[in-house]
C-alpha cells in the first residue's frame, strides 16, 4: 500500500514537470491583441496588430487623455508566425494573442486563398478560436483596423460586437469562427462565405482622434454584405437580397425585418420571431433534387398603408405575400451562387451525399456541373402570429 | 495561641510548612465545648466565608457535649459525631493522608484539626469568585440558546445536565497535571456513546502526564489521532448547546476545568461547518447557509491562489473585457500578482493579529491606520491594485463563515501554501495542491472515526445532515458511524 502511494506520488511529481505550455507572464507584461488584420504585399504577408493600451481603457478613468485606445504594429515578413515575433523590435510587450476578437482579411489576400494564413491560428496553443473574421471590401485590413469608433473604444471590440448584434438581429450578415469556417472549407460539397467590413467616409480622417470627437464620425466601420469564396479563394459578393437569402437557407436567421408592398401602396412590415429551415437532398433516378423546407413566425411590426390587419384575410394575404417573398429571396441567392459563382455555398453537395453517399461517390467529380444545373424546390410556411399593441393604424383615421 | 498539646501545634505546623508558610493559609483556633482544642484550616479566598462561618465555625462553637446524648464522648468518635451531628456542611470527609488533604485544602476545603487525633475532616465550602453564565463569545447566533460556558467545570456540567435530564448522562472526572491538578471530566450518553471512542478517550487521558493544564487546548494536542495536520480532530465549542447536540449524537465532551472550551470528540470534517442555529431554524435555509459556509470555505482557500493562477498563467480563461480592466490596474504596479497577493495576505494577517492582540483603547487608531494604509494609500500610491485588495477581503470575511474557529484556521495556513503553487504552477499546481489536500483529508482520522466521513466513506443514509439539513421529522437516525448502540433518534411517525 505504502509503495503503491509513493509510486503514485512520484508520477504526480514528473506531471508536474512535464506539462505541455505553461508561463508565467504578468498582466502588464502583456499586449494584449484584439484585431489582426492580414494583407499581402508582394509574396510577404503584412500582419497589424491592434493592441489596446488598458489604461486609456479602463472605466475607472472617466477623463480619457490624448492618447489613443489602441495602438497598432506592423510587421511584414514570409510567414505569419515571423512576423509576429518580427513585432517585438517595435512593441515593448509580447503580443498575446489569446484575446482576438476579430481576424480581418484584406480582400487582395482573399482573392488569393486563405487557407495559408489560417493555419497559425489554428495551431498556435494561445489563441482561442471563438472571434469572428471578416473581410476588409474593397480597401486592405491595416486601414480598417486604423479606424477609432465611438461607444466601442476599442474598434476590434466594435466590429466583434456589431457583428455579433447584427447576426442576431438582421438577415443579411452571418458571423464565422475560426473553427466554423475551417471545418466549412473542408467539408465536401461546400463552400464558405464570410461577411465582409467597408469603411464608409473618409478613412485619413477615420485615423485620428477627431474621429470620434464628432456626433458623426467622418469615418465608420460598417458591415457590408457576403463574401463568396470558392475553396479557399474569395470570388464574388452577394447582394443584401442574396445575402438574405443565403441565410435563410442556411437556417441562420435569428429574427429579422422583411417588407412586404400593400396591394394599394405603401408598405408593411414583419419582425421575424423565429424561422427553422431544412435542407434535404433527394437523389430521385440518377437526377439529385434539394427540398427546402422554411417554417417562419413573425408579428407586424410596422403599418404603413390602409389595410385592415384586424381581418383574419388580410393576415392570409400577407402570410402569402411574405411566403412568396421569402421563395424569391431564396431563389435569387441560389441563382447567383448557380450562375454567377458556381460555388455551392449552401453544402447542397453535403446534402446529397448525407441522402445518396453512392450517388455522392460519382457525383462529386463534377458537382460543379451538377450544381449549376440543380433542382431546388422550396417549401414556405409562414405564419403571422401577432399585430403588435394596436389593432390597424391611425394612419388610415388621419383626417383629410 | 497557645492551647492544646505539642502534638497539635505539630500537625499544625505539618500543614503550615507543607504550604511554605504561606500566609494565605488561615488557621483559626478553638476548642470545641471548651474541653477539645481544635484548629480550623483554610486558604484566604477559596472558601466561602460565610458559609463556612454558618456551617462550620458556628456549630462548633456552640456544641455542648452534654446537649448530645453522650456526656463526655469517648474520644475515638468525636470525628463520626462532629460529622453526623453537628457540621451543616454538605461535602465532607474524614481521612488521614496529609497529601490528599492538602490537595484538598488547595481546592476550596476547609480542614478541621482535633487535637489528638491523626485523621482530619475536610469540609467542601468552596466559594471562589467566577464569572456569570454570558453570552457567547466565540460562537453567536441569532436564534437558539444565548449561554455560554465559563472557566468553572462545575457550572459547565450543570449547564449540560441542565438540557439533558437523563440518568444515562454519565461523568468519569479526574486531576490531569502533576502540578496544576487540573480536573477533567469526560460526559457522555451511556445509552449512545460508543465504547470503543469512550475508551480510547479513557486510554489517551490517562496517558498524559505533563505539570500543568491550563486550557483544553492542551487536551487537544494530546489526545489528537495525529499531530501534524493543519485541520482540527477534535472539536471545541464554548455552546451548552452545541455540546448537548454532540452528546446526543453519541460523541464524548471532555470538560477541562478553568476554560469554557468544551472539547467534543470524534470531531469530523463537516462537524466545523454545522452550527448549532442550523438545527433551530427552518431546514431549507439551514441547507443553503450551510452549502454558503462550504463556498466560502474554498473562496477563503482559493481565492488569492486562483487569482494569482489565472492573471499570471491563464489569461486566456478571462472574458475579454473583464482580462483588459485587470489588466489596467495591474499597469504600473511594481510586483508580480503573487507578491502583491503575498504582501497584502501578510498585512491582513499582521493587522488581525493587532486587532485580537491589542489593548481595546488603541483599537481605533490601529483600525484607521489598517483601512487607510490597506485599502487606500496602497492603492492610490499604485503598489497594490485595486482588486486585489477585494480579493484579499473577501478571503478574509469568508474564513470568518465558518462556525467554528479551528477550521478558519486551518484555511488560513493553508492558503499561503496554494498561493505558492499557484504562482509557480498556475492552476495546474492548485490542482496538484487539492490532490494533496484531499488525500491527507481522507487520511484523517479522529477517534477511529475516517475524517471526511459521511462524505469518504459514503453513508448515504448520513447524507441527511452534510451538506444540507433535512427537516427534523426525517432526521430518524443517529450519525452511523459514530454510533453502533442506539441508532434511532425517533420514532416513525407514520
């Protein structure tokens, strides 16, 4: 027994010598990284690094100084990892990058595949995979990363929360994880999207203080609509309606707004309150079919035209309205992703191969012929659940 | 003086020498019927004059031999007759062995010499000056009994016979202490206790032999399973009640004479954290104050180390925003996390020390300069960051939680150990730490009785008060292992 405790201790003791990575590092030893943004220069990769600096942060100081939130380095070398430690001429701290909260990537280096900058973050130990990352449209991710925003002082922060917010509250954006995006690039039979960020106003200006000392900003960070990749390669955007669309499809939605036209002008509102859909593949004699299946709940949200909604027809009227309306959505998207991109998007290619795998064994060498040519065939249930605190609107009773 | 024969000036003087001629040793004179000399003996303050005046001076001064039917008594049982017939004390004895009587002298006796005569009788009239039953001091509650013992034995057993009114309520006592003779009486249920925990407590007090005991904590050192532990094996409660509730589980109180400390034995794990207001108010909020009182036991032990853990070697388990506010407090502080938390862990220590150890006049001046130089100065001269001085309170509050003070003890030893492991480990050295503790903890025992019992073993049964209280109509038995003989407390009502 007694020998038995002794040996028992003594593996106890070499775990402890043994761990994998443990360090001991202070707070204030840390820089703590909140946004990095890749571009590509040449064959190098340029890497910013947003680090906030906590004292112009913390809440405890209520008369913030000159001094900027955050503060970015720029390194640029061959491999990411170099750059990182190339970082440290011009940083007094360690980069530590287990706080990312988002991963921003110029489109120039989106067009020409990110599946070379990934791996870094999915291999080094530190980092945790729960930020979101996104597309710099149309500019480079050092000069979205450069912008201060107001209410979020921390700009990384702000992109994080906007897009966790709108993810939640509009259709048309969708936010990835690391982990997410990856296992979609490596799944057969699909493809990944990812939202992208525009800066709307003058980005010189975006850079300085001022920015933020105006009710309105001359620079902002705005979400803009899907980046389309195929493989690891961006190769188009979707429109707002796509982008709808795509989402729908993809079951993401969590509540949104949709408008639907009044039969006699003016326009009606819906606030989506749920909406459940699924996407099965059906291989029907050699020929694969995708059914689409959408349960929607909604309430009205917003009365802008005569209709009487105290009707149980008008409500009818409108559930088909807003079915019909949520089949185009969906229609569109995959036209485009069809026609335009021919990059399954959807994983209607998972689909299948879920339903036929035999079929799948064939078919996959050129799914991408197969998927231009797809049959896919919606179903919409859509259900308008409640009118909100009024019954019809004062708008009709307004005199004259 | 000067009556009687050099025989008795020589038994007095006897008693007189064997005290040193201390003159706290009163010798008062007298001859009984006028015929018989004889010497009253008492030392100054441990009697009670006034009734040793009313039931011993005074019938002996007024006897007359011929108002008892023997007209002149023979000499040989004059003792028997003073006894039976004229002495109005109530505890008295005739012996001749002077060690014995001087032993009794010194506890309170008065000792009546005839001349004559070798053997003596001792009276009882002890009447020392004590402090009143009070309030607790250690141990308070808000609903249940408001009595505490105090440094008289004798009280403190009258204040247990006094709630538990059972001829079954036995008392072994004996004088531990070559020197102090220190009485010491053991109490149990004969019905309930168990005899193998009644006689290893027999067993392990007979074998002390030191000059003097002046506190039960001696006691405790002695007759503790094992000696170096950082956790109490023996329980101690200054609470009749507390004491009453622990007879009636079936343990042994061990009453030591002249500290209200009663020691209660097997004291396991979860006895530190029942308190005696558990049982007097309502079982479901006695359930969730006592799972409280084991959060704050692991706050009160872990606290300091896991922040120190976590700040220095996990930063990545912190949310983001929570991770760049410590990290602002942290900027400019001059020490790592762990001499920070070391440093003000000590202070807090140093100022508690102060505090219990002070005269009461000063306690207000060292108080301010604690709370100013702590939570303040330190602060705002950004040596020690603010959250850290929350972390260093609340562990501190927490280990005052639990009901009994040897438990907070024990935390606070060994959280200066978990602070260690931590900043050299990080969490993974707490967990090491917690692997040790839980094996020295299940490698406990008191009186026989496994330490983490009813957790390790697991008694189902017992699980109705551990963790949580269940209501009194479903408390059916007694503690299992502490009790073999009398398992039911009540019948089933059905």
């Amino acid at each position: 027994m007694k020998r038995l405790a002794f040996i028992l201790l003594f593996v106890l003791l070499i775990a402890l010598f043994t761990t994998g990575c443990w360090n001991r590092r202070e707070l204030n030893t840390l820089a703590i990284q909140l946004g990095t943004g890749i571009d590509k220069i040449g064959d190098q990769y340029k890497l910013s690094v947003q680090v906030v600096d906590p004292g112009e942060v913390a809440a405890a100081k209520s008369s913030s100084t000159e001094r900027s939130p955050v503060v970015m380095y720029k390194a640029t070398a061959p491999s990411l990892f170099e750059a990182y430690r190339t970082m440290t001429v011009n940083s007094p701290r360690k980069i530590y990058g287990s706080h990312i909260r988002v991963l921003i990537i110029g489109e120039s280096l989106a067009r020409d595949g990110i599946d070379k900058v990934l791996d870094l973050f999915s291999r080094d130990a530190e980092n945790r995979t729960d930020y979101y990352i996104m597309i710099a449209r149309g500019t480079t991710a050092e000069s979205v990363l450069k912008i201060l925003t107001p209410l979020e002082k921390i700009p990384a922060n702000k992109l994080f929360a906007s897009l966790d917010t709108s993810s939640k509250a509009w259709a048309p954006t969708t936010a990835f994880t690391l982990d997410k995006l990856i296992s979609q690039m490596v799944t057969e039979g699909q493809h990944p999207v990812l939202t992208g960020v525009i800066i709307k106003g003058e980005p010189k200006l975006g850079e300085t203080q001022t920015n933020i000392k105006q009710i309105e900003p001359s620079a902002t960070l705005t979400l803009s609509d899907l980046a389309v990749f195929k493989g690891p390669r961006l190769i188009g955007w979707l429109n707002r309606d796509e982008s709808k669309g795509y989402n729908i499809i993809m079951d993401n939605i969590r509540s949104t707004a949709s408008n639907i036209a009044c039969p006699n002008g003016g326009s009606i509102t819906l606030e989506l309150l749920r909406s459940k859909t699924k996407v099965k593949g059906k291989v029907i004699s050699g020929e694969p079919t995708i059914h689409v299946q959408v349960k929607t709940e909604a309430n009205i949200a917003e009365v802008n035209c005569k209709l009487d909604i105290q009707d149980p027809m008008t409500i009818k009227y409108l559930e088909n309205q807003a079915m019909q309306k949520t089949i185009d959505l969906m229609k569109k998207s995959v036209k485009t992703a069809q026609t335009r991109y021919n990059s399954d998007i959807f994983g209607f290619g998972q689909a299948i191969y879920r339903s036929d795998p035999k079929y799948w064994s064939t078919a996959s060498k050129h799914w991408e012929d197969l998927f231009s040519q797809l049959q896919v065939k919606y179903k919409v249930e859509f259900f308008i659940r409640r009118t909100g605190t009024t019954g019809n609107s004062f708008v009709q009773d307004i005199k004259g | 003086m000067g009556s009687g024969s050099a025989q008795h000036r020589n038994h007095i003087n006897l008693f007189r020498e064997a005290l040193g001629q201390s003159p706290d040793l009163i010798i008062r004179e007298m001859k009984i019927s006028n015929t018989v000399p004889a010497a009253i003996l008492y030392m100054d303050g441990l009697v009670d004059v006034q009734s040793l005046h009313d039931f011993v001076i005074k019938p002996l001064m007024s006897v007359k031999f011929k108002d008892l039917n023997v007209v002149l008594p023979s000499k040989q049982n004059l003792l028997e007759l003073l006894v039976e017939e004229v002495l109005g004390a109530g505890e008295m004895e005739i012996s001749g062995n002077s060690e014995e009587l001087i032993k009794h002298l010194l506890s309170g006796n008065a000792i009546l010499l005839l001349e004559e005569k070798r053997d003596c009788i001792r009276i009882k009239v002890a009447g020392l000056e004590e402090r009143n039953v009070t309030e607790p001091l250690t141990q308070s509650v808000v609903r249940g009994p408001m009595e505490a013992f105090t440094e008289n034995s004798q009280t403190n057993i009258a204040l247990i016979r006094r709630k538990i009114k059972d001829p079954n309520l036995w008392l072994e006592s004996s004088s531990i202490g070559n020197v102090t003779q220190t009485k010491v009486s053991i109490l149990y249920i004969s019905s309930i206790a168990s005899d193998k925990v009644l006689n290893e407590v027999r067993a392990r007090l007979k074998k002390i032999n030191i000059d003097g005991i002046l506190e039960s904590g001696y006691i405790e050192e002695f007759i503790q399973d094992k000696t170096y532990t950082p956790f109490p094996t023996v329980y101690n409660s200054e609470r009749p009640d507390t004491i009453a509730a622990g007879l009636l589980e079936g343990r042994v109180a061990i009453v030591v004479d002249g500290t209200p400390f009663v020691l209660l034995v097997p004291g396991l794990f979860i006895h530190f954290f029942q308190s005696s207001e558990d049982y007097a108010q309502r079982s479901d909020i006695s359930s969730l104050i006592r799972l409280m009182r084991y959060l704050a036991f692991c706050i009160a032990l872990f606290a300091p180390s896991l922040y120190i853990a976590i700040t220095t070697f996990h930063q990545e388990m912190l949310p983001t925003s929570l991770l760049i506010n410590l990290a602002s407090q942290r900027e400019g502080v001059p020490f790592p996390a762990f001499i920070e938390a070391l440093l003000m862990e000590v202070t807090y220590e140093i100022l508690r020390e102060a505090g219990v150890r002070m005269p009461r006049t000063v306690g207000q001046a060292v108080s301010i300069v604690g709370t100013l130089v702590i939570g303040q100065a330190a602060v705002q001269a950004g040596i020690i960051s603010a959250v850290m001085v929350i972390i260093v309170s609340i562990t501190a509050i927490s280990s005052y939680v639990m009901p009994s003070g040897s438990m907070s003890i024990s935390v606070r030893m060994l959280r200066f150990i978990f602070m260690g492991l931590a900043a050299s480990f990080g969490i993974f050295g707490i967990l090491i730490g917690i692997f040790g503790l839980i094996f020295h903890l299940c490698n406990l025992s008191s009186f026989g009785i496994p330490y983490m019992s009813p957790l390790a073993p697991f008694i189902a049964q017992d699980q109705k008060d551990t963790l949580f209280r269940l209501p009194w109509p479903r408390l059916l038995t007694r503690p299992l292992l502490v009790n073999k003989k009398n398992i039911k407390r009540q019948k089933q009502v059905k």
